[in-house]
C-alpha cells in the first residue's frame, strides 16, 4: 500500500504481507533496485513502513521480505518485469494537487 501526503508530497509505503518478517526492504526504480538500499520499519500494527521524498512521476517498486522479492498485493497497478514476474506502480503527484493527473 501506498499513500501520498497530499500537502508535502511524502510517499509512505507500508507492507503488510508478514508480520513475522524479519528484516523487509523497499526497493524500486527510484533506488536502482538495490535491496539494501531502504529497510522498512515495523511498527506497532504489525506492517512496515517507509517514508520517502519522490517527484512527482510513475514508479515501480517491490518489497523484499527476509530476501524474497514480492509485489504489493495492494497495489492497484502491476506491469510486468523482465524477470517473468511483476512490478507494482505507484503514480506520485504534484503537492497539493487531488486530481490524479501530472498537473503543476
């Protein structure tokens, strides 16, 4: 899951797939897919967490839990990867624009 400050532009990233994980990394286009690059924090309710600062634009990321590659099953957007497998998609907008769109 995904979801944009609509004020700051701040993306926060929140996986929810397993709770007993124990380590689980972001990665994506935006970090040159490097699996280290981004460890996501756990927080009370279980899920992990990540905050970051994206312009505006089209994203693909998956997380990494405990070394296994997995898309986010909350994703409302996949495209498939040159793996075989899938990529989730997040769409950053513009701060304070509700629209949907890459409107400035």
């Amino acid at each position: 899951m995904v979801i944009q400050d609509p004020k700051s532009g701040q993306v926060t990233f929140i996986c929810a797939i397993n709770p007993a994980a124990k380590k689980v990394f972001l990665v994506g286009d935006f970090n040159e897919w490097n699996p280290a690059a981004r460890r996501m924090v756990k927080v009370k309710d279980g899920t992990f967490r990540a905050k970051m600062d994206l312009e505006p634009g089209r994203y693909e990321y998956k997380f990494v839990v405990d070394e296994l590659w997995i898309t986010d099953p909350d994703s409302v957007d996949h495209i498939s990867n040159p793996y075989g497998t899938m990529n989730s998609v997040v769409e950053v907008g513009f701060p304070g624009c509700d629209c949907g769109c890459d409107c400035e």
